[in-house]
C-alpha cells in the first residue's frame, strides 16, 4: 500500500501494539496520547490465547513472564474469610493464568519495543479531523495542525477521535453494573491467592496480589445505568463508600483506602456496539471499537489481535478501504464471540439478598469440592485443544517493504 503515514490515537495496549506492527511493514507511524505519560495504572490482565501468540512473534513473553503478579490461584471466600472454594492457577477452573501481568507493566513493555522507531506525542489529542479522498488533516489540542494518510483510534471506549470521525457515539450495552478499582496497602490477609466475596446488594469485592508489594482491589456492584452519572471523582468515592459500608468481609478497609486513592477508577461496564469499524481513511481498533467489558476476560486478546490483524491488512492491502474491509471481515466474529457474557452474568453471580449469597455460596463450595474439580479435570483433559481465534500469517516485515 502506498499510503504509508499513519497516526494512532492511544499508548495503551491497542495503540503500541499496532504502531509495533505497522514499523515492521515500513509504515511511518506517530502515537499521540491524551496524558502527559504512559498510564501504568490498572489492575491485572492476562495474555493468553492469540494475544500470548502475538507476544510470542514479537519477542516479548519473558518480559511479561518476569513480571508476573505472582498471583498462584483464585480463593472464593465467605464474610469470615473462610475459603469456600480454591482453585490454583493449573486449573481449567481458575481466572488466574499463565502470564497474569498488571495493565501497567505491560504498556511499558509495549513502548519499550516501539519507542525508538515510532514517534510519541504525550500531552496532546485529538480536536479535529478533515478527510478528503487523498489525506487527512489533523488538528491536535496544542494547536498544531498536521496531514496523514491514515488515522486510528486506539483509545479507550469514549473515545472522542472515534466520535469525531463518525460523526455520533456509536451504541453502548450496558450490563447492568458499575466497576471501581485502586490499589491498596498490602495486609497480612492477602497472600499471593486472588480473593472473591459476594456480599447482599449486589456486590463483588476482589483482592489481588501484584508484583511491588500492594494489592489491587476491586468493587463491582449492581446499579442503574445512570445512577452515578455526572459524578466527579471525589463524588465517585463517597458514593462507593456509602453503597459499601456495612457489606462484611474486608469492606471497612476498602472504606478507609478510597478516599485517599491516587489511581481511583469507577466507570459503568458496557460493551460497545459499533456497526462499523471505520469511516473514510479513519479506523478504530481496541476498546474504542468493541470494548467486551473486563467480565468478559478477553480484553488483551481482542486489544492485540485487532492491532494484529489491522496492520497486517494495512500491509498487504492495495489501499485502505481494502484493508479495512478484510480486518473487520476477520475481527468481527471473535469480537462477537468474546461479547457473549458467561452465564448468570450479572444476575446469579452478583445476588442482591443474603437468602441468595448463602445459595451461591453452596454451588461454589460444590464446585471445589474435590470429586467436581476431578471431574472437570478429566473433561478439560479430553478437549482438543482447539484455538478460538486463528490469527492470519502476515509474514515477516521484510515481506512488505515497499508494497
């Protein structure tokens, strides 16, 4: 493809993964990211599946591997922190996985391997966007004005460049809860198990060993899709701290953490819905795309394959509306699979009464016992192992120069 100037909206794990790709097929690629730095911030991911393939082609698994949460497996527990259930990493049971990394430490590797053959603009975004058939013009926040061939969104489920090319937000799915996370003081309760309670109301906490010492905490509770809409951050904690008090187990810590929190999130978990992934010589990739929401647990896989597959098509294409083309023919069905919610999703897993998480409580401690876990062994050991998402072979970058 001639049209060989591109920019990447975000420096997440969609934005450095495509500009990786894009450099290896001699595109000329610049990222712009909104914050003034990378945002290290976040909770824990996995890379498994076509993602952990794609960390595989470009060299980067041991680095990931060496930044492992240290995280050994999942422990459901009641209000007494009494384990009702566990199951360690090595089980098809566990959330936990081979290479379980914090958000954080995997955009730095991510930039890290791009840095020095893609240029980086942090502190600036996107205002404006002008297409004609031959380029696009892009005015950035600073001021400045510059033209492209070609420009991607990369950013996150509100993204703005998104709406700004397509003219409207695309629709949203909401799942009927709110999420919050933050990082907080290690405490001798924690261990390197992954902690679940269901508590009355609706509500999951979470409790997660990382790498440096803290622990990672989560709150994901049943709410009406506007109930805390408008708020601001501080509003954002009082309301969360109200809705918890009172919710047994370790809520009182999490209480007295909130208010003080330098990496405070709360956002409603939606999935995005969009009927069409790119408009004239603008695309979109990531969570700006078809956000799955972190109860689907494929964000990382979709982030790294949709970069994947994208640049790849960017390369081989004979322009761009080809390659948009193919990479929405390729990418749209895994997205539509990985936005199917597992079952009970919300209603079953977050139980409002006490009536309700005393009976959940029961099927987990079923689940854990040892003749179900052998049981579920002995299945998951017959299964192929059969891959949910085939990546496309681009070749190497040497393939492509000067298509």
């Amino acid at each position: 493809m001639k049209n060989k100037k591109i920019l990447v909206s975000g420096a997440s794990i969609a934005g450095p993964t495509l500009a990786y790709w894009l450099h290896q097929y001699d595109f000329e690629v610049t990222v712009v990211e909104r914050e003034p730095e990378l945002r290290l911030g976040g909770q824990n991911i996995d890379v498994k599946g076509p993602a952990k393939e794609i960390a595989v082609k470009m060299g980067i698994v041991e680095e990931i591997r060496n930044h492992n949460t240290t995280e050994i497996g999942l422990r459901f527990v009641d209000s007494q922190n009494q384990t009702l259930a566990e199951f360690p990493a090595d089980s098809s049971m566990s959330m936990t996985q081979e290479l379980e990394i914090l958000r954080g430490d995997l955009v730095r590797i991510l930039y890290e391997h791009t840095s020095n053959d893609v240029k980086y603009i942090f502190g600036d975004h996107i205002v404006n966007i002008k297409q004609t058939d031959d380029e696009v013009e892009v005015e950035f926040g600073s001021g400045k004005k510059e033209f492209f061939d070609i420009v991607i969104s990369a950013e996150g489920i509100g993204s703005g460049t998104r709406n700004l090319a397509f003219g409207r937000p695309p629709r949203y799915k909401y799942l009927g809860l709110h999420t919050a996370y933050l990082t907080i003081p290690k405490k001798n309760t924690d261990s390197r198990w992954a902690r679940w309670y269901n508590a009355p109301k609706g509500i999951v906490f979470m409790l997660r060993p990382d790498n440096y010492g803290e622990t990672r905490a989560s709150v994901t509770f049943l709410a009406e899709e506007n109930a805390y809409k408008d708020l601001d951050e501080k509003e954002q904690k009082k309301a969360l701290i109200r809705h918890i008090q009172g919710a047994g187990w370790e809520s009182e810590r999490l209480v007295d953490e909130i208010e003080g929190s330098r990496d405070f999130y709360f956002e409603r978990v939606s999935q995005v819905k969009a009927d069409r992934w790119s408009t004239g010589r603008v695309a979109v990739t990531g969570d700006a795309a078809w956000c799955a929401t972190p109860i689907a647990g494929k964000g990382t896989d979709l982030a790294m394959a949709g970069a994947y597959v994208l640049a790849g098509e960017l390369s081989k294409a004979k322009d761009h509306e080809e390659a948009f083309r193919n990479y929405e023919e390729i990418m749209r069905p895994y997205v539509e699979e990985c936005q199917k919610l597992p079952p009970g999703i919300p209603g079953i897993v977050y139980p409002e009464s006490k009536w309700g998480v005393a009976l959940l409580n029961k099927c987990i401690r079923v689940a854990g016992s040892k003749p179900v876990k052998r049981l579920a062994g002995f299945f998951s050991g017959k299964k192929e192992d059969k891959k949910e998402f085939i990546l496309p072979d681009y070749g190497n970058g040497s393939d492509h120069k000067e298509n």
